[in-house]
C-alpha cells in the first residue's frame, strides 16, 4: 500500500508570544487529502509543542514516501476498532456445526483450598471447533500438507494495510468490485453488512460471498489476506463447491470469515491484525481481529 508524507513551510505562532518557523518540512500522513488542519495536529503532536495559538501553511504538498515513523503520526498510533464476535456459550457461528462449551475445570471455591492469603483463582475450559466466533483459516484447512496455524508467520496475519471493500447489497462479489483498487500485499475486507444478522436465523440464509472470478483477481493482484462479514467466502447456498477457499489457500492467502464492524473503518489507511494462536497440524482458530485507523 502506498504510503504519503506531507512536505511544507509553516510558521507556528504561540499564544504567550513568539514564532517558529520550519522550511520544506515533512511529516507523515495517513493519505493523499489530508486537511490543513489535520496537518497542524500532527505538526504540533511530533514537536511536541505546548501554547500553540496558531499554525499556518505555506506550499503544502503530498507525496508518495513512505512513513519515517513520525511522533504522533499514522504510523505510531492511532483507533483501535474491534472486528470480532464475542464467543458465548451455545452460540451458533455457523449452522450446523456444534456451539462452544464452556465449563469450569478449577472453580473460585475449590482453588480456596489449595491457596493462602485469601487468593482464588478460575481455570476455565472450553471445548469448539476451529470455526467459532470471527476466525482465520490456514491453508491447512484446505489442503492436506498446506501450512498450518503454527506455520503461518505473523506478517501474514499482522500490520496488513487494509483496503475495505464496500459490496452492500451485492450476493455475488465479482472482480469488478476491486476495479480502481490498489490490493498487493493488503487485507481486503469485503464489507457486505451482513454482520447485522449475526446470531439470528436469517445468518444462515444465502449470504453474500467472493466469486471464483473474484478470487481470480485478487490471487493475480497479490492481496495478502482476504476477509469477509459474512457466513462463508464462499456461497453456502450452492452446494459443496468452495471455489474461494480453495483458490485463496492455494495461493497462500489466509481466510477471515465472520468480521463485524467494517462500517467503522475507512476504505484505505487502517491497519489489520488477525492473529491465531499457533496450533500445530490445525486449520482454523478464532482471533481477536481489529484494526488500528489513524488519528
């Protein structure tokens, strides 16, 4: 993904008297148009500046560069918006498969007994298939031999730039959705809003999902990571067929099926994280995916 850094002159007055002035400075930005005012807030944040009165701009330009890491800027923080589902016992994440348990191995009272000074502890357990709550599959979960969960490296799952895809009201998201769009080496997002059913019967329905000529483009763009707010990437509905799957794990790409709150993230400059744990010889594990937007 593109990264952009603003290069101006600016002269920053103070409210208890005085100037500073900066020539051909640059800063990082989270993107192309990026307002005056946006741009003083980051001036002031990565100089650390106290009693500012005003700041004023003078040849301002945005560049393609990428970030320096810039205090205060895109790069270093920014809004944490969670992308995920809470996991419950008894809820259905997809129909028919069996729902979480979730049962105590150590409860408060008995861990009385075996520690002193008042202290009680819970040990918990759960029992669920791999495909619960909002969850990342491996190549593994396709292909005998593919990589696993343990094998996946963290740039897979981690620190995606993400391009959010907004396909409402389509069920069949072909490749012309991504027309215009730049995916080498992001998290694509589709964002159907179907996360909106999410624990209610109509879920299950025929849901929105990526067509295998979607998938096509995506594979020859080089997107890293593909998710999507609905049941299944692939259309549940017609049969045993699992085109996307099976093109997406065959080229490496992990799946993120099952994302909610897309609506709260821009179409570019987020930051994606959707990290398993590291289960050998298994496909698929829930995460705690969300995504970090620029300030």
């Amino acid at each position: 993904m593109t990264q952009y850094r603003a290069v101006f002159d600016a002269t920053v007055t103070f409210s208890n008297g005085g100037d500073l002035r900066v020539r051909d400075f640059r800063l990082d930005v989270p993107g192309p148009s990026v307002t005056e005012e946006a741009l003083a807030g980051l001036l002031v944040r990565h100089l650390a500046l106290l009693m500012v009165g005003e700041v004023r701009f003078d040849s301002v330009r945005v560049v393609p560069e990428p970030h320096k890491g810039s205090r205060g800027g895109p790069s270093e923080k920014g809004r944490l918006v969670d992308l995920s589902h809470v996991i419950t016992a008894g809820m259905t994440t997809y129909p028919g498969l069996p729902a979480p348990e979730i049962t105590p191995h150590l409860t408060r009272e008995q861990s009385r007994e075996r520690y002193a000074g008042g202290a009680e502890f819970t040990i918990d357990r759960i029992s669920m298939v791999g495909n619960t709550g909002t969850y990342v599959d491996s190549p593994f979960h396709r292909y005998e031999g593919g990589v696993d969960l343990a094998g996946l490296p963290l740039a897979a799952v981690a620190d995606l730039p993400a391009v959010v895809v907004r396909a409402a009201g389509e069920r069949g998201i072909g490749p012309d959705a991504f027309d215009g769009l730049e995916v080498a080496g992001a998290a694509v997002l589709l964002h159907t809003g179907w996360d909106r059913h999410w624990s209610t019967a109509a879920y299950g329905d025929p849901a929105p999902y990526l067509t295998a000529a979607g998938v096509e483009r995506l594979v020859a763009a080089g997107a890293a990571l593909v998710g999507i707010d609905s049941v299944n990437i692939d259309d549940a509905a017609g049969g045993g067929e699992r085109p996307a799957h099976s093109g997406l794990l065959a080229a490496g790409i992990p799946v993120l099926e099952h994302l909610t709150g897309l609506d709260q993230l821009p179409d570019t400059g987020a930051r994606l994280h959707a990290v398993p744990a590291p289960v050998r010889d298994f496909g698929t594990f829930p995460v705690r995916a969300y995504a970090i937007v620029p300030v």
